[in-house]
C-alpha cells in the first residue's frame, strides 16, 4: 500500500507562489534602506555646521554648529579675503555653539570681495579639525540685483528695462574687444558690472566698505565694475562713457597685475581709460581751450602723481591726459603704446618709462602735444614757429628773467665806469 504525502500551501487565490518570496524581498531591503538612512543622518549630525548670513555695511554673523555633547570648548573662524589676507578669529564653545559677529561699520569689508570662511578646532583625540571651505561674494546685499549675461560679461542692475541692459552687454563686450585688439594682450576672465541707480546710491556703498568715494576713481583690485547709471533716456550715452572708461582700468589691471597697474603714471592710466570710450565727454576738449587760453595747464610732471583733489584742476588733468595719450597714439600707434605701459609695469619712473618705452623726453614731450593741440585749435594764426616760442618762453621765461636779474647789475657797473 502506497503512502501518499501530501504539501498543502497556504497562497492566496490566484497569486502565484512566487509572490510571497517577492513580498518578504521588498520588506528586507525597506528595513536595509532605513537603517541605511539613520545611519548616514546620525553620521551627519555628528559633522560640524557651518552657516554665515550679512547685511551690507552693517553686521555679519558666522556660525558654528556642533553635537550638544561635544569636549570642544573654543574654536577659530579663519577669514580670507580675495584670496590673499587671512584672518583668525577665536571663539568660545557653548553646548556645540559657536559665533562670530564682525561689525561692519568699525571693521568694514572691501565690496563685492571674494570671501573664504572655515572653522578650526581641537577634536576629541587631539588632532586639529577643519570644516569645509566656505566661498561667496560680498554683494551689496541691500538691492535685489538682476542680472543680464553676455559670452565674458555679466551686468547687474537695480532699476531700468532689460533691453537698457542688454545694451550694457553689448557696449562691455566691444569694449574688452577693443582693448585686447589694440593692446594684443590675452584674453581677460569674466567681468561682473555693477549698475547703480545713481551717483548717491553709489557713494554709499563704496562709503559703508570704508572708501572715501570720489567720483571717477575706480578700484579695479576689486575685481568688479561699479558705475552709477541711472535708467533714463540719457543712459546709453551714459553706458558708452563710463562701461568702457571702468572696464579698461580693470583690464590694465589684470593684464598687469597690483603692482605693475600701481607703476602706471596717473596721466597714462586715466588716458588710456578715455581712449577706449567709445563716446568721448565733449566737454574736456572745451576745458582744454580755457586753460590755454588762460595758460593754466598743469605740467605733465605733475600728472605722473594723483590728480588733484580740487574738482575744476582734476577735470582739467583729465582732460590733458586724454590729449598726451592721444597724441602718443597719433605719433607712435598702439604698438608703441605697449611699449611703454610695460616700461613703466616694469617699475620704471615716470620720465625713465618714457625715455626707455618711447625714447622720448618728458619736458619736451609735454612741449610738443601742447604744440599739436594749438595747431588744431588755431591752424592759420598759430603756425610752428609761434607755437613753440610760446612754449619755449613758458618753459624758459622765468629763468630768463632770474639771468637778466643777476646780469643787468653787472652790465650797468660795467657801462658807468666806462
């Protein structure tokens, strides 16, 4: 008699056998991602936390998060700005929490800087501990910035219609065109412009990072373009002076480095910047009649150093500078204008840049620009020979007087005794 065994299997209708298996796979490998998942977030929560948050020009707070049971008891917030000075900053610990609050009205920060921040400390065994470098801009975080983007350029701006910004674009971008075409210099990195609403707006943040503003000097070791547009119907011409004007400060700049970009006589660096323009200020050209006119022009000695503080006597500076340069253009091209922005990046002084990138002679230089710019204004009643004796007797008129002054009491001696 045969034993007949019987399997019973308890399945649900209709389901194939297969599917319990499938349904106890799925549940193991939940429990497997769970505790997966606690573990990496008991993992991170056991990381340091780093957090930092700013109002522009007035405070900025950096902050350290660490497990409430933590054995450190200070820590070190390191700050570096534009990737050159650091600085450390140390803390205590409270229950894992740690902050650093730098007031920004005492102890201001450059604007638009890039800055760096990390927190170093003593960990449990001993050993120094670093969290992960934290990057960002100091932005002028007083506006909501918007932001119009060429192929090397990005602008932002406050106030004003988009299409006046892709204008912007388009005027940056000709302008480092032209400066690189006509310098042969490399190809420069991405320029961030900034566009203020206007001049006052400006001055205020340029006043809360710390810097006395004055209108017309530019800081290209910030790294950006500010300038103060505001969106009116005189806006592009506006664009068209002062983009390029900035822009060329900030290539020389880059092209030549902190130091070499010091090297640069103020009249070289200033009409340089208003070569580029692509709508030259009409106005310098009448600032220039009136001083000769008046013969109040300013030596282009003088020039080498800060224009002067007095607004009518910077304007005239200006106004020179843009004239030395272009004639320099005129007699030497770009080429020769190289030249001699590497002469004076070079370390040279302001008349050895000259001599050595142009062989020229300051004094005779200053002579016969201002020779040239007679000529254009006056071609008929001041030919060559009236125009450098008027500059001669400039030149050497006082020190013709002082001869006749200690020459004349000997001839007259002389004549009476006879």
């Amino acid at each position: 008699m045969m034993a007949v065994r019987m399997r019973t299997e308890s399945r649900v209708p209709g389901l194939p056998p297969s599917y319990g298996r499938w349904c106890i796979g799925v549940l193991v490998t939940l429990v497997l991602v769970a505790a997966l998942f606690l573990t990496v977030k008991e993992a991170s929560a056991q990381l340091p936390d780093t957090t930092h948050e700013y109002t522009f020009g007035q405070i900025a707070r950096f902050r350290l998060a660490l497990p409430r049971d933590t054995k450190v008891r200070q820590a070190t917030l390191y700050l570096q700005i534009n990737d050159d000075r650091t600085v450390g900053l140390d803390t205590h610990v409270t229950e894992g929490q740690a902050e650093v609050v730098r007031n920004l009205v005492s102890e201001p920060l450059p604007p638009y800087a890039q800055i760096t921040t990390w927190w170093g400390f003593t960990g449990g065994a001993g050993d120094p501990v670093e969290t992960e470098r934290v990057r960002f801009q100091y932005v002028d975080n007083r506006y909501a910035w918007q932001t119009a983007e060429g192929d090397n350029v990005a602008v932002h701006w406050v106030t004003g219609e988009r299409s006046l910004m892709i204008q912007a674009v388009d005027v940056a971008e000709a302008a480092l065109s032209r400066f690189k075409e006509a310098l042969s210099t490399e190809r420069l990195p991405s320029t961030s412009i900034y566009i203020y609403p206007s001049q006052s707006d400006l001055a205020s943040a340029m006043q809360l990072a710390g810097f006395d503003w004055a209108g017309g000097v530019a800081y290209p070791e910030l790294g950006v373009v500010l300038v103060a547009i505001p969106p009116s119907v005189e806006a592009p011409v506006a664009m068209q002076q002062d983009i390029p004007h900035e822009l060329a400060h900030q290539s020389l700049y880059a092209w030549l480095g902190p130091q070499g970009y010091a090297s640069l006589p103020t009249w070289l660096n200033e009409g340089l910047a208003m070569a580029f323009e692509a709508r030259p200020d009409p106005t310098r050209a009448v600032v220039l009649q009136e001083a000769r006119r008046d013969s109040t022009m300013i030596p282009l000695a003088e020039l080498c150093l800060p224009f002067p503080d007095d607004p009518q006597r910077a304007q005239l500076a200006y106004a020179q500078s843009e004239r030395v340069v272009a004639y320099l253009r005129q007699s030497f091209g770009w080429s020769g204008l190289r030249r001699l922005i590497l002469a004076y990046a070079d370390g040279k002084a302001c008349s050895a840049g000259l001599q050595e990138g142009l062989g020229q002679d300051l004094v005779a230089l200053d002579r016969a620009w201002q020779v040239s710019l007679m000529q254009e204004q006056s071609p008929v009643a001041a030919p060559d020979t009236r125009a450098e004796a008027t500059l001669l007797w400039r030149d050497a008129g006082p020190w013709l007087v002082l001869l006749a002054a200690l020459v004349l009491p000997g001839l007259t001696l002389i004549a009476r005794r006879r």
